[in-house]
C-alpha cells in the first residue's frame, strides 16, 4: 500500500495558484502524480510556482493530457469529488470513501472538477465511488486547492494507519479503460436493438454503470459481458438478414 | 455546542491570498470569527478579497489586534497549531485534540501562526494544547489557508457528529487571561525572591504552564493560587525589611 498509487486528476482548472497549491499539499502528503486535463492556465507561470514552493518538482512533472478517460488510463479506481447531491448515487465523506484508492498493488485516481463548475455528470460516470467534503449549507463551495488539501490529508492518515484500508480484493479489478470500453459497446447495441433510445440512454446507461461499478468487474469478466453483447449483436444481424 | 464559539487567530499572516482563503474556508465550514494579531499585509486588498469569495463577510468583519493575548481574550480554551515538535510537550492530531473546542457554553481559539515561522515558542506558550497536521517528513510545511482547511474541515465534522466531543468539564474553566495574570505574577516574585534565575526563567515557567493547564484551572483556583503567592510576596517584604 503506497500514496504513490493515487494520481490526483484536476479537470481544466483555471487558476494557476490553485494549481501551484495543490503541488504543494501533494508534497507534503507524500503524493507524487498531478496529471492536468485540459488545463486553461499555464501551470507552470510564476503565480503557480510560487504556491507550489518545495512542491515545485510535483509540477514540473504534472502530466498535461486532453480528456479525462486519458488521464484515467491503467487505473483500476476512481474516486470523484462533488458538491452536488447526485441523483442516482449516495456521496461519502472522504474519510469513509478514500481509504479504498490505496487499496494495495492498484492504481488508483482522485478526480477534481474545474473551480466554476465542478464536475459535469458525465465527467463523474468515469469514476466508481463519488466523495462531498462535508460543509455548511449556506456556502459548501470549498476551494480547489483546498478541497485537495482535506482529501490528501485524509489519504495520507489512511496510509499511516492501514488497518483501516480494506483488504485487497480477492479479484484484480478491471482497468477503467476496460470497463468504459465495455460501457460504450453495450450503449451502442442497446441503441441499435431499440432497447435504448437517444433521448433517455444517458439515464439509463447510468443505471447500468452503477451496478458494475459495484460489482467491482475483473476484466476477465468484462471480456465475459462483452463476448455476450457480441454473440447477441451477431444473431441480430442474422435474423434481420433473414427477414 | 456550537462552531461560532470557536475564533480563528491568524499570528502576523502576510500573504493577502491566504488571508481571503481562510475567510473563504471559514465560510465553508460555519465558522465566523477570524481574528488577526498585527498583520503584516491588507486583509482588504483586492487579492484578499477575490479568494474570500462568498466569504468576504467573515473577511470584512475580521477583527485587527496588535497581540496574541488581545485576540485571546475571555478565551476558556485554546490550542495552538505547530509544524515543529516542541521538547516539552506532546503534539496531538487536528482529528483527537479539536472537538474539544466545541466543548458545550466554552469561548475558545484555534490559533495559526506566520506563513514563514510559525509560531515561536512564547506564542505557542498561550495555548493549552498543540495540534500538527499529519505530514511527510521530506516536506512537513503545509500552506496556512490549507492548513485552516484540514482544522476547519476536523471541527466542522466534530461539531456534526457530538457523540465525539468530551462533555462538559465541573469546573468552568478560567479564562486564558486570567491564567495568563497568574503566570506572570508567579514568573516575577520567583524571580524576586531569587528561586527563578532571569536566563532559566523561561524554560522553569514553561514546566509549571504545561502542569496547570492541564489541571484545567477555574478561576476561583488561579485567584487562590494568586492569594498565596500575594501572601508570601507580604510576608518577604517584612522579613527583608525587619533584617
């Protein structure tokens, strides 16, 4: 079990001190991997460095990449941050929800929506588990970098007491990588037998993810789901060939 | 039990962007009260303002003093924040030693000091206990407004779950500005009747702050101890004057 499983994703963040923050908290809770989704500053202007101080080597090396599914690559779990209620799923504390990304001999991700908006719901279908820093009603809005703070600072007194890490699992979860690979097929089938229809295919697919999401899927399993899709797909073409 | 009797005590901060940060995560975590001692940057620039957000009330309606004992007055209970370990006492975790702030019908502060030194040790000397956020040893030194996010985030969770937070003490404890009355008059007849030397003062006065804070003092106790302390100053002065 190590922090430097956890990479911390930040999607587009827009202030280059937040940024330069966050560097920094990284650095003192032992984290190592800042990978930047379409980030809309220069994370590496003399506002961020500035904030980032003795955290500066975590933002030079901040990997910069295009999508969130990129940045996810090779991980097996993903926790997102909200401040929102989400309809179809219960939010967690963070310190009953973070534990599990240091789950031993994973890689795992923490994922931070953009400060104006946070994350869109479809930035949250890519993770499995949704986490709220719990705060007043009246004004729950925490700053990015400070919202990094308190979720680090929980990850790293996880890693001090690991007796309150959960187990590793007796399955090698599936990569999300994997899984949206299969999420995607399913959808694209499910359209095209009439299952699914355009207008309502979001909703339902959500349903969908959250029962694998909690099935905790090896790929194995994934391969399992997607040869019945295919088997299915391949009739269908017959019989609409025979028609 | 309520987190508007906990007053946050920023120690000379300078940096504007913290100060408005704190404000902001203040806000967040229903706290009201922010109390600056002598600090060394506008508290109202612009920059402090834009971090403060929505928390540009607490930020507006932080009060300026020039000591720490001023920003500490009528305060039962304060605990002080620390990066370094200090000889003489035991540092405790933000998540074991701040819920007892929010001990029931109690005035208390949680007090932070300078972005670049901390608090010294005669500040530290204010508090009765000493918090250090968990951190890596490569790189102990936490931001200020994330370190009074990790605090804020701990007391907002204490205060949400009380089951925690230790009931309310016998006595009623005197407040910091009595107790402190009483040290310095017990410093300066020690060092009158010649039992304190002026170059160990310090460190003796040290030991005897530690064991009466944690005796809990009411003020009805501190003005006993004051009463013999007063009584034996009279009696030396008609012993030496008699000789």
């Amino acid at each position: 079990m190590s922090l430097t499983q956890v990479r911390i994703i930040l999607v587009e963040p827009a202030g280059p001190l937040n940024v330069g923050s966050v560097a920094r908290v990284m650095k003192n809770m032992a984290l190592e991997r800042l990978i930047l989704v379409n980030p809309q500053c220069d994370p590496l202007s003399e506002e961020a460095k500035r904030m980032a101080v003795h955290g500066i080597d975590v933002l030079e090396q901040a990997q910069r990449v295009s999508s969130l599914p990129e940045a996810l690559q090779g991980c097996q779990r993903a926790i997102a941050t909200t401040g929102r209620p989400r309809t179809s799923t219960s939010l967690e504390t963070p310190k009953n929800a973070l534990p599990w990304l240091l789950t031993p001999h994973l890689t795992s991700a923490l994922i931070f929506g953009p400060e104006d908006r946070g994350l869109s719901n479809e930035e949250l279908n890519y993770a499995q588990r949704f986490v709220c820093i719990p705060s007043n009603s009246e004004y729950p809005s925490l700053n990015l970098a400070q919202s990094v703070a308190v979720c680090t600072y929980e990850l790293y007194q996880a890693a001090q007491n690991p007796q309150n890490v959960p187990p590793y699992p007796a399955t090698e979860p599936a990569s999300l990588d994997i899984l949206e690979g299969y999420y995607q097929h399913l959808e694209t089938f499910l359209l095209k037998i009439g299952y699914l229809h355009p207008h309502t295919a979001t909703a339902k697919m959500e349903k969908f993810r959250k029962l694998y999401n909690r099935a905790n899927l090896s790929a194995e399993e994934v391969a399992l789901l997607r040869g019945i899709v295919g088997h299915i797909d391949a009739l269908w073409y017959l019989v609409n060939r025979n028609q």
